[in-house]
C-alpha cells in the first residue's frame, strides 16, 4: 500500500514528509522536484514568504546510487525563515506570545476549541498552506511514477475572483501555462487579473479563483464500482478538496451536466482498433472507474483568510468583539494552489495504479501493467 505522511509548522526548523510503499528501482529526479518545488513558489501577489524561501528537497532514506530501494523515503525541506522566528517557535523556551484573535474562513477557531489551545498560534502554524511544499514533493515522486507509463499531469487557472476563462484549451496549449505568471492560457485575461490583484491589495483584501486538473494517458480500470470507498472520483474529490483553501470540485462537465439531457451528456463509445469517445463529459470516470479518456477536474479554491485590513472577531481569551489577527499572507495563491493540486491527483493515481498493477518493483508493475493493455 502506497502511503505518505508530513510534518512540521510553517515558521518551524522545517518539514518533513515520508513515503512508504514506493516500488523500488524508481530513477529519483532530484533536479525534477526543486523545479516542482519552485513551480509552487511562483505566482503573481504572492507574498514576502516567497522572497524568503528557496525550497529544495534533503532525501535522508530510501534512495541510492539515484534510485528508490524499497525502504521508506524521508525529505525534509527547511524552512529558512525559522531564523527570524526561534522566539515565536523555539521548541523548549517558554513562548511569551499568545494569538486570541481568530481569523473568520481560518482553522484558528475550530482548531483551538478542538485541541483547548489558548495560543492560535499552535493551530495557525499547522494548518498553513507552507505544508504544501511537502506535499509538492511527495507528489512530484508520483510523477515520477506515473512518467514510468506516460502518464502526464497539467494544469492551468480557469479563473481568478470574477475574472473567468471558459474557453477550450487542447493539450498542446494547456503545456504553455507555465510561461505565464499567472498560469492562464489568455494573454488578455493576464493583463486584467493583474491589474485586479494589485487593486485588492492596495484594499487590503485577497482573491479566489479555480483551476484546471488533466490526466492524460489513463488505462482504463482505475478505481472500482464494488464498494464506496473504492470510486476513483471519490477518491480524487477527497485528495483534493484536503488542499487548503478550496470549497468545491468539479469531474469533467458536471455542472452543465446537470443540466442537459442524457443525450447530450453521455460519452458515445467507439472503436477502431481501440475504444474512443468523441467527447469527455464525464472526465474520465464511470461509475467510479478511470474509462480511458483524459481525466479532467475542476477546483475552486476561496480567498485567502489572512487579510492586510482584518474582519470582524471575538478576542477567544475575553470574548470581547475586536478585528480578527493579522499574519503575512498571498493576496492570490490560486497559480500556488494548481500546482499542488497537480501533486495531489498525481500522487492519488499513483495509489491506484499500484492497486491495479501492483508489485514490489518498478520492473514488476511493468510486466503487470503492459500485459493487461496488451490483452
């Protein structure tokens, strides 16, 4: 079974991630996941956090002579702004600092009812998005994975607050988002998000928006009807909607989907020399199983809960009426935000295709995976 676990706070020595399960002789790219790493970092109105951070992954175990050997994998990735907070964080030292004033859209509320902390910082530090930064890295060890079988994972920002992109894009165009800084396929749309960013800036506010999942190159078969637990988009909706910030997913065309008429929405099915559908409503999925075609999904993630202008509160410690606390923040981290989200499927069809194909080594689930296309 194929696993993972991180660790670590934003302002901590740093974060910790661990993979267990991974087959052995998988090449590990390091020069693939820095550049993963740094994929995450950019963006534009991210915040002064990035000019700190250069994010490079420490493999402690696991790996040899550049390739997986069967044990656990450990990366650890430091943080370097630790420096500046050892008195805010300092593992021994009595913390002098107390944050009561949670931020409304934040874990801080919940979190500190739930695990009786008086201090928010205990629950603000944990649930930031700084781990997803360990999350990139599990994820680009998926890639690596699923690069073994030509599957390919993209994405690009479909939306930024009111500002939407509903054209179609084909593969080829998808693979350009990288070269804009705000991961869109419309130069136009560019220009007028930017201009919006620095607006909601200057007011002290942040910005949402949504982006766009493909999976190209699925065998069919991933994932199973036979129990709920089982359904790949189960599975996929879960993986994803565990990334911070984001409230809502959509599989292929499942908002219009609802709708229209059947006719017009079920994937006709087709074959000459293999199966094909002319169209892909579906995303991909069937009845809770990968149906060879691209699988595509849609994420929407809300604004960022951290704002330069505060919302209204309850000080937690006298329960008097004040602004909620202020801590350096994004204004928009969705371009951020798709690049995990591209860790996150990566990682959860690597699970699968571990289910399906499964073996000990990268040399057996090769055997196992081109004998079942080949029949």
């Amino acid at each position: 079974m194929l696993r993972f676990l991180t660790a670590g706070e934003s302002h901590g020595k740093g974060l910790i991630g661990i993979i267990d399960g991974i087959p052995s002789n998988l090449r590990i790219d390091v020069d693939f996941i820095n550049m993963e790493l740094k994929r995450r970092q950019k963006g534009y109105g991210r915040g002064n956090r990035m000019k700190i951070e250069s994010d490079e992954i420490n493999i402690l175990s696991g790996v040899r002579g550049g390739v997986t050997i069967g044990s656990p994998l450990t990366f650890f990735i430091e943080n370097k702004d630790y420096k500046n907070w050892i008195d805010k964080m300092h593992i021994e030292k009595r913390i002098k600092e107390s944050i009561t004033k949670p931020r409304p859209g934040h874990a801080d509320f919940a979190g500190g009812i739930k695990y009786n902390q008086k201090d928010l910082r205990n629950i603000l530090e944990r649930s930031s998005a700084r781990e997803t930064a360990m999350r990139v890295a599990i994820g680009s060890v998926a890639k690596l994975l699923l690069k073994q079988f030509d599957i390919n994972i993209y994405s690009y920002i479909t939306s930024i607050g009111n500002l939407i992109d509903e054209k179609e894009y084909n593969i080829d165009k998808i693979k350009t988002s990288d070269n804009s800084i705000m991961r869109v396929l419309n130069k136009e749309l560019e220009e007028k998000i930017i201009k919006m960013i620095d607006k909601t800036k200057e007011a002290g506010d942040t910005l949402g928006g949504s982006f766009k999942l493909l999976a190209t190159n699925i065998p069919i078969g991933l994932g199973s009807h036979t129990q709920w637990d089982k359904k790949l988009d189960g599975k996929l909706t879960a993986a994803i909607m565990s990334l911070q910030g984001i409230k809502a997913i959509e599989i292929g065309d499942g908002v219009n989907s609802s709708k229209n008429l059947g006719s017009k929405v079920h994937d006709e099915i087709f074959y000459d020399s293999s199966y094909y559908r002319k169209t892909n409503n579906a995303g991909g999925i069937e009845g809770g199983i990968s149906n060879g075609e691209s699988i595509e999904i849609k994420a929407y993630m809300k604004p960022i809960p951290s704002l330069r202008i505060p919302l209204q509160s309850i000080d937690m410690d006298t329960k008097e009426k004040v602004l909620a606390h202020k801590e350096r923040a994004d204004v928009c981290a969705v371009p951020a935000a798709s690049i995990v989200g591209e860790s996150i499927l990566a990682w959860t069809l690597a699970e699968e295709l571990l289910i399906k194909f499964g073996g000990d080594s990268i040399d057996e689930i090769k055997i196992n995976y081109y004998n079942y296309i080949n029949n």
